[in-house]
C-alpha cells in the first residue's frame, strides 16, 4: 500500500508540474505532399470542420485538373495531441463534365523536433456509366 501510495503521489506531482504543450496539428494553413499537392486550410471551426482548396502538383500528371474546394473535420486537438482528420476533394476539372471526388483519411504526427507531418490514405471515385463499369470506378491509396 505505501509504495502504490507514493507512486500516485509522483505521478500527480509529476502531472502539475509539466507546463501546457503548445497546441500542435492545428490543420490551418498550407500543407505541401512528397508529389507536390498542396492543401490550404483557409477557414478552421471552432468544432473541427475545416475547409480550403487542393492544389494539384506536378506529379498528378494531369493538367485538366483545377484548384478544388475541400471540407472536413479533425478531432479536438484539446483531447488528443496527434488528431484523426479526414477531408473530401470536389474536383474540378477543366472542359470536362466527367466527376471526381477523394475521400482522405489520416493523422497528424509531432515529432520530437516539433515538426508536425500528415499521414493519410485516400480513396478516389469516379463517376461510372453504369453498373456494370462500377469496379473500376475506384481507386485506394
């Protein structure tokens, strides 16, 4: 009972005694990929929804694309210090009538330098002519 007892009391004292980290992952901003996209998170809500505009790079390999509008939520970066999110790209593509939409899934990292990174998966879809084409109207990530 003592040695459980102290413990307790060290890790309450260890607890008061850490100052607030600042709060990290916060999604506002510019997010560049390893291929070149770029995310821009303009408006961030105070429950977590989020939107902006993907950008495409220059390894999407597809000119036709457009800069198109995203929206999305992550968790409360208050409860959790590296926050699930995920976000939905309308595409927007030039002379085209043809619909894309991605889905992405993810987690914002801290690493021990401070550095915050994305880490996702996306699933695209694209409109099928009918449902005997739907099997390859999707694509993971």
């Amino acid at each position: 009972m003592g040695s459980s007892t102290f413990a307790l009391v060290l890790a309450l004292a260890l607890v008061a005694c850490v100052t607030p980290v600042e709060r990290k992952c916060l999604l506002s901003g510019s997010w560049r990929s390893d291929t070149g996209c770029r995310m821009v998170v303009s408006v961030l809500g105070k429950d977590g929804s989020f939107s902006g505009s993907y950008l495409p790079g220059p390894a999407a390999g597809d000119s036709e694309i457009l800069t198109s509008p995203l929206e999305g939520s992550q968790q409360d970066t208050g409860l959790v210090p590296q926050p699930i999110f995920s976000f939905t790209v309308r595409w927007w593509l030039q002379d085209s009538e043809t619909a894309r939409t991605t889905v992405f899934l993810g987690q914002c990292y801290v690493g021990t330098n401070g550095e915050e990174t994305l880490h996702a998966l996306w699933l695209l879809r694209e409109a099928a002519k009918s449902p005997d084409e739907d099997w390859k109207a999707t694509r993971t990530v």
